[in-house]
C-alpha cells in the first residue's frame, strides 16, 4: 500500500499499473491517472489496519489526504490485494 500511495505521490503510472492484478488493471485510463495524480498535491497516507493475509489474498484499510482546488479531501479505502505470479498487487478496494 505505502509503494502504490508513493507511486501516487511521484505520477509513477508504470508502476501503479504493474502493481495493480491484470483482472482489474486500468490500462485504458492511463493518462487520466497520470494527470490527476499530478493535478492534487499529496499530503499523508495513515495506514489504519492490515489484515494477517490469508492464503493468496489481504487487505490494508488506509486514508489518503491530498489538495484538490485548495480543499482537503480523504481517500478512505480497505483495499483487496492478492497474489498474482508471486506479487502482491491490489485488485479493486470498497
């Protein structure tokens, strides 16, 4: 979680997208996520809890603050990661 939030952070799209599990990979909406990433200004990521992964699969509740036109605003998400070719990578979040 803390490397996608960094990968954020920098508009490292190459590497949110090979993080990310090939079922639900956002390859169509690449410069979309590039241009917003760079659009806020990020300011903390507060990992809240991290579950103990069970076989192939874990989830990380997390808040994201970022800068949006000069408002705060939160990200509050418990993301689903599992396992794909040994990696953990996120595959979609509620």
């Amino acid at each position: 979680m803390r490397s996608r939030y960094t990968a954020y952070v920098l508009g490292n799209v190459d590497y949110l997208l090979q993080s990310h599990h090939s079922s639900t990979r956002p390859i169509r909406e690449r410069e979309e996520i590039v241009i917003w990433a760079k659009s806020v200004t990020w300011l903390r990521l507060e990992v809240l809890k991290k579950s103990e992964p069970l076989k192939n699969e874990g989830f990380v509740t997390f808040k994201a603050f970022f800068l949006e036109n000069g408002q705060q605003q939160v990200i509050y998400e418990i993301s689903r990661f599992v396992k794909e070719n040994g990696h953990w990578t996120y595959i979609d979040g509620e």
